[in-house]
C-alpha cells in the first residue's frame, strides 16, 4: 500500500513539473495580437510563456512539439451548453432555485467528448429554459474525468463554480402554477427576490442569535448569492421587449446578469450597451423553432459592439452542435462583427461572462494552459481541431482513431462506452 502510494505521488510530482514548448505555429493570444511562427511554452497545468521564437527560449529538457504550419489559440469557452445530459427544476413551480445541475450532470456522457473534439475547453452547462428560474448552472473544465466535482471550477473560496439560470418569453410560460402572460412572469421573479430580501432583512436581524434566524431555506440562500453578486444571472430572452424586461428586473434588484441567445439584440442594442449587460449570442443559419425568433440576424454581435456592448457566443448544444462552434464565429463576422471580436467572442469575452477571465480565454503566461491546436485559419470552414490541451493534458487529438471518431461520427459515437457481450468484446484499455 506504501509503495503504491509513494508511485501516485510520484506521477503527479512528474506531471506538475513536465515541461511542454509548442513551436511554429501562428499564435493567436486574443489577448495581443498574432505571432508569426511562435513558441508556447507550458510547465504543469499553466503557461509558462507566450511569445515570438526569438523571445522565447524553449527550456532544456521541454518535450518539444513541432507545430508548424499549424494555428494554435486558447481553449474555446461556451458560455452556455446543455452537454452532460444535465437537468434542473422539475414541474412543481416556476421559480427553484435551489436545484444543481451539479447533482445531475453524467460526466460520461459522448456530448463531452464531441465539445473537446470541437476544441471546447471551458464550458456554462445549464438547466432548460421551461422556468423562470431553472436553477444553478454549472462551470467546469472539459477534462476526462471520474466524477462531477474531478472537473468543476471551484472560487478561491472552494466553493463549485456557477450562475443561476433565468428565462422568459414563451418557453418559461404554461398552465399554473406557471405563468400564463409576459406581465404574471415578471410579477413571480419580482414577488420571489422580495421574498429573499425579506430573508436576508430576518437573518441580520437575527445576528449571531441562532433563535431568531428564519427556517433555513436552500433557495432563499441560493438566491441571496445571486443578490450579493455571488452568482451571475444567465437569462434566456429572445423579443425585444422581454430584453427590456430583464434589463429592468436587472435594475431594481442589482444582480449581475448576462443576456443569452437575445434574438432581437439588434432591435435593442444601444439599451443593452447602456445597461452594461453583456449578451451570449446565438447563431444559426435555419432560423425556426418558436415565433419569438423569428427575427434572428446574424448582425445582431456587430449592432452590440458598435453600440458600446460586449458580447459572446455559444452553442446551446444541441441547437449548435459543439464540434462546429468555430463556425458560429464566422457567421457573426459574416454578420459585420470584426475578425478580431469574433474570436474574442469564442475565448476571453466568454471567460469574462463567467467572471474565469484571470484562469482562461487568452494565451498569457500564468493562466491555465487551455488551448487548440488547428490545422488552419479557426474561421474557416474547411479548418479541423486537431489537438485539444486542457491544464497541460491532451484530452483530444483527431489522430487517435478513437478520437477522430467524436469528430466526424458514425458507428460507435453516441455510445458512452463500448458493449461488452459476445459480439462486441472489447480490451479495457479500447474504452473511453
């Protein structure tokens, strides 16, 4: 037992301190501008340094990695995703707060390995958009691991990170005791952050007098971390008008809230910039669904920036299949967003929204070591991700046949592992 446990420590002392240089490659930092042929060095799970060839030493003893020709950018961050096979609230009431995705998310689940092969390395995974308020949605890294809390991010405090998933509009409106109009759906949320504040007024009252504290409530205290900026609001909203709706809830209680998917951004946008409301976009190109977003145009991102606002994309996976998020990029530039913001879109912007900025979305040194490696130009149609690096680990690489397989698909690729029985029997070590 001894021995097996000084071997574990061992191992892990030997992969913090590995040393890893990719050279060659056009360097896109996001964070500054590309560098021609340059070197990425990476010590353990950060990078170590970021920089031009003859600025950057590759240091002795680095397992050097031949890159050139290739693209290599950071880690792409989708703000919100439903991968995981995740779900929060049930049908008992419009507003719960206190469900976790956390405690429904199957980390074994193929939607993981089709959002690495995408080059997805940091991801928002949410509850539906059926409620007003759907519950906490979960941050993580898409790392390969045993259980849930192997891939959580976690605050400085320890505490898993997440924000709180909200909606309105269609989705969110139903028979009682949900909603049956926009007006009863806003009167709920506002009846419910009263009723935390009330919770908050009873418990200061209270003091350090055990007696005197109010019942505990696990969706009052939920809803106080949202409150106390703790946890961000991402709110589903497509019509103009429901925007406006939330940008005005947003004001009267004071939370931190970020616009998803908002449809009619484009209609709206100068009131989002002034509101300093940041907005996860999504793109499609088979615009359909429900009526509400009916009015979908891809210039939507470029209307936000050049009002003043800040914007990010997402996948909302399925709608957008993770392994193409690269392409929803190049639909908002197409849209009139610029080269440069839509590939901050896909990184650093996202990190911001999830308040991640200081760990991931750029390539400077320091930050965790997330990144891609491409075989051309990221907004490109024609492009491929061919490696994906997570913390200094390869978690993807499309030369691996069984990788390749979460790329393109086919026979096998929807399965979370591989069936043992007597026409499909497998060695272990062939398994995901």
């Amino acid at each position: 037992m001894l021995v097996t446990l000084l071997l574990s420590l061992a191992a892990r002392a030997t992969a913090a301190d590995e040393v890893h240089a990719f050279v060659g490659a056009r360097i896109l930092p996001i964070s500054g501008p590309p560098i021609e042929r340059g070197v990425l060095v990476v010590r353990g799970a950060r990078i170590e340094a970021v920089g031009a060839a003859d600025k950057v030493s590759v240091p002795s003893g680095a397992l050097v990695h031949d890159v050139s020709g290739k693209w290599l950018m950071p880690g792409l961050v989708d703000t919100h995703s439903h991968i995981g096979e995740a779900s929060g609230a049930d049908e008992s009431a419009p507003i719960q707060p206190d469900a976790r995705i956390l405690d429904s998310f199957d980390v074994r689940a193929p939607s993981l390995q089709r959002a690495q092969a995408g080059g997805i390395t940091t991801c928002n995974v949410m509850p539906g958009s059926g409620h007003l308020l759907g519950g906490q949605t979960l941050y993580f890294k898409l790392k390969d691991a045993n259980s849930v809390e192997d891939l959580a991010i976690r605050w400085p405090d320890g505490a898993i990170a997440g924000g709180m998933k909200m909606a309105n509009g269609t989705n969110s409106r139903g028979e009682p005791p949900f909603p049956g109009t926009r007006a009863k759906s806003a009167a709920l949320v506002r009846e419910k952050f009263i009723a935390a504040q009330e919770y908050e007024r009873k418990l200061n009252e209270a003091g350090a007098d055990a007696s005197k504290r109010p019942a505990r409530d696990l969706g009052m205290e939920a809803l106080l971390e949202v409150l106390r900026g703790k946890r961000i609001v991402h709110h589903h909203t497509h019509r103009h008008d429901d925007v406006l709706t939330v940008l005005r809830l947003q004001k009267e209680f004071g939370f931190k809230v970020v616009l998803h998917h908002v449809t009619d951004a484009w209609k709206v946008a100068s009131e989002i910039a002034a509101a300093g409301a940041p907005c996860s976009l999504i793109l499609v190109d088979c615009p359909g669904g429900k009526l509400e977003a009916r009015d979908l145009n891809w210039g939507s991102p470029a209307a936000v920036v050049a009002a003043g606002g800040r914007v990010s994309i997402h996948t909302d996976d399925w709608i957008n299949d993770s392994r193409l998020f690269l392409r929803c990029a190049g639909m908002a530039v197409r849209g009139g967003l610029s080269r440069e913001k839509a590939l901050e879109a896909l990184t650093l912007e996202g990190a911001r929204q999830l308040e991640l900025e200081a760990r991931v979305g750029s390539l400077e040194s320091g930050k965790d070591a997330d990144f891609v490696v491409l075989d051309g130009d990221p907004l490109s149609v024609y492009t491929h991700v061919e490696q994906t690096w997570i913390e200094g680990a390869k978690v993807f690489d499309r030369g691996d046949p069984r990788d390749k397989l979460w790329a393109v698909g086919g026979y096998g690729a929807g399965n979370a592992r591989v069936l043992h029985d007597c026409c499909g029997e497998r060695h272990a070590e062939d398994e995901r």
